[in-house]
C-alpha cells in the first residue's frame, strides 16, 4: 500500500543546470498537485494535472518550470537553467478525484530537497 | 480570493500541558477546512478536516478543532501534549475547486 513516492529526496545543482523531480500518485489516484516549501512560508501551489493534462498551473513560475503527468510514469516537474531562489523542498501530492470532491483530502510524499550552489 | 492566517509561528508547551494553535482564513463562500501535520524531513500528514455538518471535529492524535463561522476561525487543541507531538502544523482551506491554500506553519515545541 505504497503511498505517495518522490525521488530523489535530496538533489543537488548547480546554478544553470536543470533539475528534474519525480513523483508517483498513490495506486488509484489519478491527480496530482505540486507545492513549493520556503522557510516560514508554508506551502505554496504550483500546479496541478491530471493524467495528460494540466488543470492549472497558476502557480508556476512564468519561465524555466514546466510539469508533466503523462499516460503511463510518474509525474515530473521540470526546472531549467536553476538559480540559488529555486533551493526549497517540492512536495507532490495525489487525491482520489479533484478537490471539488470535497471528500478526496490530498496525501503528500516525503518531498525533495532542492539545493541550488 | 482566500487565504489562511496562522497567528504564531511557534508555540512551546510544557508536556501534559493544553495546546492551542491559532488558525484564522478568508473567503467568500463556504470552505473546507484541513489541519496537517509535518514531522521533520517528511510529508504533511491529515489531521482533521471540516467539511460540513458538526462545527467539532476530532481528529487523529486526540486532537480536534473547531469551526467557527463568526470568528473566520479554525483552531486546532489538544487537551494533553506528548512529546511525540513536536511538530509543523498546518492550516489550509480550499473552496471546493483545485488549490488547497495552506498557512505559513505553526512549530509546537513540546517542554519536557
């Protein structure tokens, strides 16, 4: 009954090159959301998909982020060319349905610890 | 547009002593209401969540919050804290569409 899995949990960078994090839904959920986790500022929305679409990805930086849930494999969140703002923890999270069910809380993996130098 | 007001940052309470963690959200409609809770170097876990019905929710832990509309309020207590109680807790709301916003964290430090 594996929950939500991210990997890696620690990756490491340097300014210019591309990150790539990688998170599989728990069996049966089939959306998925992404946070971004400062010091002292909670968790912030980046986007949300679903299998092959992305619903809304309002939170997502302009340039260089871009995410993916494709058919078949994991959801990935892409960062191009990092820079040092982009060190946090990226948290994915899956639910049965989307959040309009009102009973389908999100279940969160272990998160990735982005360290840009 | 919503958002969610965790009032302190962090809260030490002495073991066996009661705990209070402050949430205040704005919204326009009716929300749904979720506690977390982040132990180090891992996931939010669900602690409790308010859908409707019963302004009282209890959750896992032995610990429970209670929904006041009046108040925009949603506090999280617990009668007795353990020191396996030490952790991150978060405040979120969602509207019933696709984001859950959540509060900026409250770290509960446990005294021995």
């Amino acid at each position: 009954n594996a929950g939500v899995m991210q990997n890696p949990r620690h990756l490491v960078r340097r300014r210019g090159q591309e990150a790539r994090l990688r998170c599989s839904p728990m069996k049966g959920h089939s959306h998925v959301y992404w946070y971004r986790q400062l010091p002292e500022e909670g968790l912030k929305f980046m986007v949300y998909l679903q299998k092959e679409n992305i619903i809304d990805e309002s939170g997502m930086p302009k340039e260089r982020f871009s995410a993916e849930f494709p058919k078949e494999g994991p959801s990935i969140l892409r960062i191009q060319q990092v820079v040092r703002g982009d060190s946090a923890a990226y948290f994915c999270a899956s639910s049965q349905a989307g959040q309009s069910s009102y009973n389908s809380p999100l279940h969160f993996g272990n998160g990735t610890r982005l360290t840009v130098t | 547009a919503q958002s969610v007001t965790q009032l302190d940052s962090q809260v030490p309470v002495f073991e066996e002593a009661p705990v209070e963690l402050r949430c205040n959200y704005s919204s326009s409609v009716s929300v749904y209401l979720f506690w977390y809770v982040q132990y180090p170097n891992q996931g939010l876990q669900l602690l409790l969540k308010y859908l409707s019905g019963s302004t009282l929710v209890k959750g896992i832990n032995g610990f429970e919050a209670e929904f006041k509309k009046s108040e925009t309020s949603f506090h999280l207590t617990k009668p007795s804290a353990h020191m396996s109680d030490a952790a991150e807790y978060f405040c979120a709301v969602s509207e019933g569409g696709f984001k859950t916003i959540f509060g900026a964290g409250t770290r509960l430090f446990v005294i021995a």
